[in-house]
C-alpha cells in the first residue's frame, strides 16, 4: 500500500503553437493541478528565437502543501520553427520534497517518458533519504565548476539574495554543484531552474538565455555573484572541505534556514507574551 507521504503525482505537459495540453496524468493528479501546471508552462516563458531547450530541470511550489519537480525538454517536431516543448511535473507532499531537498537527484530517479499519453502510473519515493553528502562530494563540486561563482552564489542566497546567469542553453552543472553547497534546510526553502526562458515563477536561481529587462531588484548577475563580498559560510565550507572535516561540513549543512530562525522567533516572542499575561493573571 502506497504511503500519502510518499506518493508522487505526474503528469504530462506538452506546449505547442496552441498552447499547454496536459496529455497524460496519473489518477492522483488533481484537477487543480492540472490547470496549476499549465500556467506553469506559460510563466515558463516565451521561447527567444533559435534557443534550444535539450533538457532542464525546475523546482516550484505547488500552493502550501506540495512541490513540483519539473523536467522540461524540446521534444521531436518536423520543423524547427514548430518545436513542442514538453514538461514532466512530479508533485510531493512538500515536508517530503523538503526532507530530500535535490529536484536533481529527484529527476535522476524518475526519468520521463515523453511519448507517453493517457494514464501514467502511480509512483512513490522509497522509504529512505538521499545519501549524505561527503567532504569528497563537494570537493569535487568545487574542483570541477567555478568555484567563486559557486562559493559567491551560495553565500548570496544564504543571505537572502537571487541569482540570474544568462546562457543560450541549459547549465544543469551549475546549478546542480551549487545545490550541493546549500545547507539541507535552505534547499527546501528555494526554488532553482537550470533553464527557463523567464524568471516569473520566481525562481531564486535561474539560467535564462536572455537577461530580464527591466533587471528584478535583489537578482545577482554572474559577475556580482563571483564577486560577492565574502560571508562567514562560504569560508566554513572552504574551510571543512581543505581540512577534510567530515563533522564540521555535517553541521553546516545541517543549519538553520532563515525560515526557520524566524520561526523560532515567533515561538519564543509568543511564550513571552503568555508568560507576562499569566504573570499579571495570576500574581
């Protein structure tokens, strides 16, 4: 028996000259999701002239309760000026998607099948985490990409910032590498695209192949990023990662996120206002 928790609705998007067509679905797709899927395909954004998508992969909130996990592809036309864009959405439960934390392992695990039409099956996660991340993990992150982008990229949205690259084609890499450096809790909390033709479903990270104009307040481009002034987390991770500390890249990326430090304030500010009712009530 499927657990709740655990199940993953799906469905099939595909957006032609007429629009989004949701082509297939499993029976747990709700309805509101359906149209909540199409609008995603449209905010997705119009595709500029002689951009190829050969494969992305996007993360965004389904109202408060879900998280979709988006796989989006160029799928085969017989002219280029017609190319059909498809969409893959796997929806969670979001304490689940917030548990897991990498819509890329999550599209590794569950690869779309774009001719499908009709009823999809029903999926769900196995009943266990992704594995740990390793010191030897995001060296290798580090190594093999650009390592003040990524540094200066997980520092600004750490603090609260956004980050655009601009690029005529996907760049899972970095997005991907720049997912391994954030700290679990922070991953559940934003939402990336290794691809879009727009940022107006408000990614916090996003490769877009041209830049939006007029440019969003708060958004880093890719030269702001590598040269953001450098933050006390960015040289934590250096740091675990040159000494080779297991314990010590465990516990940074086992922090709080911002979410849940304004949370933990509210509860402290709200036992305060009980304590000083209770101690006028009953001293």
């Amino acid at each position: 028996m499927m657990r709740p928790e655990l199940a993953i609705a799906q469905s099939l998007v595909i957006v032609d000259g007429s629009g989004p067509t949701v082509v297939a679905k499993s029976d747990d797709f709700l309805p509101a999701w359906e149209t909540g899927a199409s609008a995603a395909c449209v905010r997705f954004g119009r595709r500029p002239a002689g951009v190829a998508c050969q494969g992305a992969v996007f993360a965004c909130p389904v109202g408060k309760a879900h998280v979709a996990v988006v796989q989006v592809a160029d799928l085969p036309a017989a002219a280029a000026e017609t190319v059909p864009l498809g969409f893959r959405f796997l929806v969670f439960v979001r304490a689940t998607y917030e548990a897991l934390g990498d819509p890329f392992a999550i599209a590794d695990r569950f690869p779309p099948n774009w001719a499908a039409r009709g009823s999809l099956p029903p999926l769900e996660w196995p009943p266990e985490p992704l594995p740990p991340r390793t010191v030897e993990d995001v060296t290798r992150v580090l190594k093999s990409g650009d390592m003040a982008l990524l540094l200066g990229g997980a520092q600004s949205l750490i603090d609260g910032g956004r980050l655009v690259l601009e690029s005529r084609q996907p760049n899972e890499g970095f997005v991907r590498g720049l997912w391994q450096l954030l700290p679990s809790r922070t991953r559940g909390d934003l939402w990336p695209a290794s691809f879009a033709f727009s940022i107006d479903l408000g990614f916090h990270v996003a490769v877009v192949p041209e830049p939006p104009v007029p440019w969003p307040p708060g958004h880093l481009t890719e030269d702001q990023a590598r040269d953001y002034p450098e933050g006390r987390y960015e040289l934590a991770i250096q740091t675990a990662v040159e000494s080779g500390n297991q314990s010590d890249l465990d516990t940074l990326l086992a922090r709080r996120s911002s979410r849940d430090t304004l949370r933990l304030a509210l509860y402290m500010l709200a036992a305060a206002v009980v304590l000083a009712v209770a101690s006028k009530l009953f001293f």
